[in-house]
C-alpha cells in the first residue's frame, strides 16, 4: 500500500510524541538536565557517572563537569562534548569551544557515539593539546573541532591524552 501524505503525518506526529515522551523520561531520571538536545546531556551524565565526576549546574559558563579538589590536588574541570554519528558521516563536528584561551578547563572530553549510541570513540585531551586540534570560526566566535577518521589514531598518540572508549562503552551497555 502506498504511503500517503497523512499516514506519513500521522506517523511524524507519532514518532514526536514518542520522543517527547523519551524526553519526559530522560529528564525524570535525571540524565537530560536542560531542554536542549538530549544528546549533550546523555554525554554529560554518561561521563559523570563513569569517571565519578561532579556534574556542573547549567549555567556555568566554559565547563560540564569536575572533580572534586583534595588538600593534595586542585579542582579538575572538564568540558564534555558528544556527537551522534550518522551512518554517512565521515567527519565528526562537536559543538563549538568558546572562550578557549581562557583556560576555564583543563580537560576536553569528546565521545562519537554511532547511530544506535554505541560509542565509536572517546578521548580526553588536555587544554594544552586542544589548540592545535580547533580552528577558529569567526562566525560563531568559537573554535571548531572536527575530527577526520585520518587523525584519529595520532591524537589518541598524542602526549597525555587519554582513550575512554573502552570505559565508557562499558559503562553504556545495558547489564545482562
């Protein structure tokens, strides 16, 4: 049978309120915190709970989430940034670093989940490594990491960054 323009509308109008209703969830378990893409949120929470870092509230401006300072170490701050894969990309864009030269993080962390939310990649970067990983974007006033499947394997080689993958995917896999 042939799809029409109104099964097609009623179908969208469903699968809306279906994700509304995963939106609703989400928020209610505590993993979306804002109203934003669910994705950055999800990222967030998934590192927070695995590293055992303290989530940030909303509106703190140029960091997600820290770890806690000791009498024998500083606080840590980190900035978290996740981006779906579809199966057609290639290069992965996150969302843009503002304020970058500021140095309010000593950690980026970047997770590239696939289509399905399986991680394909995650890494933590030191603030020293980052700038020479961005490009500046004069349009939107903030730097721009997009990571090309060719680079991938010299930033894991790079000086004191960290490959989460295996700890992450761990920590997203539904238990048995």
């Amino acid at each position: 049978m042939p799809e029409t323009a109104a099964s097609s509308a009623t179908e969208a109008l469903d699968l809306m309120q279906q994700y509304g209703t995963v939106l609703r969830r989400l928020t209610e378990l505590k993993v979306c915190r804002t109203n934003n893409s669910p994705i950055g949120d999800y990222t967030e929470w998934l590192v927070a709970q695995k590293l055992g870092l303290g989530l940030e509230n909303n509106s703190k401006l140029w960091y997600d989430a820290y770890r806690q300072a000791t009498p024998a170490a500083p606080k840590i701050r980190y900035q978290i940034k996740g981006r779906r894969m579809r199966s057609k990309d290639k290069n992965v864009e996150f969302s843009a670093i503002r304020g970058l030269h500021h140095e309010h993080f000593e950690y980026l962390i970047i997770v590239a989940f696939n289509e399905d939310f399986g991680i394909e990649y995650a890494l933590q970067i030191p603030h020293a490594v980052v700038p020479g990983l961005v490009k500046m974007s004069t349009h939107v006033n903030a730097h721009r990491l997009v990571i090309r499947p060719s680079q991938l394997s010299r930033i894991r080689q790079l000086s004191d960054v960290l490959d989460l993958t295996s700890v992450l995917s761990a920590a997203a896999a539904v238990p048995a």
